[in-house]
C-alpha cells in the first residue's frame, strides 16, 4: 500500500469523481482510476461504487477514510518536525 495511492483516494472521496480528482491532483484521470484500481485490488475489496455522476464510498472505503486521513496526517506532521529538527 503506497500513501500516495491513500492521498488520491482521499482526493477521490473528497471531490466524489475520479476527473475531479486528477485535476486537483494535477494528474490525469487514468492515473487517478489506475492507483485507485491498485489500491482496491491491494486490500481486496472495491472502495468506491462508479455512477453516472461520480463516486460514492462502499462500505469498506467508509472504513478506509479515516484510517487514510489519519496516516496522511502523520506523515505531514512527521516531516514537519524531522524538518523543524534539521540543521540549519
């Protein structure tokens, strides 16, 4: 499991479509559907249900969310106080 295939996920939940997160993502939406495709097939369940105008979290990406926030939170904070600690 790679935490950037945990960002894009997030991005996905947060802007409900794949096109919507590639461009917040600044990427293109095969990346975005290839890494969410990775991600799913890595934990073995589907994350989010597609519909005509979007996606919405399955029950196993609800479950995902917040342990996915949580792990990119912790990364952000610790590079910012390996960061604080680096010499000057």
């Amino acid at each position: 499991m790679e935490l950037s295939d945990l960002r894009i996920s997030l991005a996905v939940a947060r802007t409900h479509g794949i096109t919507k997160a590639a461009q917040e993502l600044h990427t293109v939406q095969s990346n975005v559907s290839a890494r969410i495709h990775a991600l799913e097939k890595h934990l073995g369940a589907p994350l989010f249900r597609r519909h005509a105008r979007g996606v919405a979290l399955t029950t196993a990406g609800e479950q995902l969310l917040p342990y996915a926030e949580r792990i990119s939170r912790l990364v952000d904070e610790a590079h910012q106080v390996v960061g604080d600690e680096a010499p000057r």
